[in-house]
C-alpha cells in the first residue's frame, strides 16, 4: 500500500479513537469496568508524529474532508466510492493499482483504498 495512504488511514484511526476517549459515556463505561484510559496524552503524542510524516499538502486536504464530511478515506467496494457512492472510472477500480497511489475520489474528494 502507498506509504502516505497507510499513514492516513493510520490517523483517521486514531482520530477516532481521541473522539472516543474524549466522549464521557465511554470514560463512564470504562470506570465501571475498571478500566481507566490514561492514554490521551500518549493518542497525541501519536497523532502529531503521524502528521509530521504526512506531506503538508495531503494533510491540509486530509484536514478539510474531516471537518466536512467527519471522515476523509473511503474503501471502494465494487468498483464504487463509499463516501459518496459514486461508481468509479474503470481506470481507477483496479484494486492492483489503486492503493499504490494516493487517489482521490472525483466527485467527494474523499481519499480512497481498496479492500
Ligand atoms: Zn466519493
């Protein structure tokens, strides 16, 4: 898989994972499991090393998508885009060659692998 590609679906991950840990009904579930996550810190410390390896540019785009739709990859299942449905060229569904690249989805811009 593309390096860059991987590290972003690295981060959107953890990106989840910090929005998890932050909501108050998960912290409650966990006291009452006995668990208690002192892991935000160390989630950050992850996060920014991730971004540090990510080009500018790709994280920007990254950043904006997040805002936007909430998430910024999306799989491509059957040849079709499942940010927005939208079915892909055939140019772009060879799964052999989409995840060796960064793509971007035409219609949603969202980033894309293949599955
Ligand atoms: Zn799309």
């Amino acid at each position: 898989m593309n390096e860059v590609l991987q590290k972003l679906v690295m981060l959107q991950d953890l990106d989840y994972l910090i929005v998890e840990v932050k909501s108050k009904d998960v912290k409650k579930v966990q006291k009452k499991m006995g668990l208690e996550i002192k892991g935000d810190e160390k989630l950050h410390d992850a996060k920014k090393a991730l971004e540090e390896a990510i080009p500018p540019r790709v994280l920007s785009r990254y950043h904006k998508l997040m805002e936007r739709f909430g998430r910024a990859i999306a799989p491509v299942v059957d040849s079709k885009c499942m940010g927005c449905y939208m079915t892909l060229p055939k140019r772009l569904s060879v799964k052999e060659l989409g995840n060796k690249e960064l793509r971007q989805c035409e219609r949603c811009g969202m980033y894309l692998y293949w599955v």
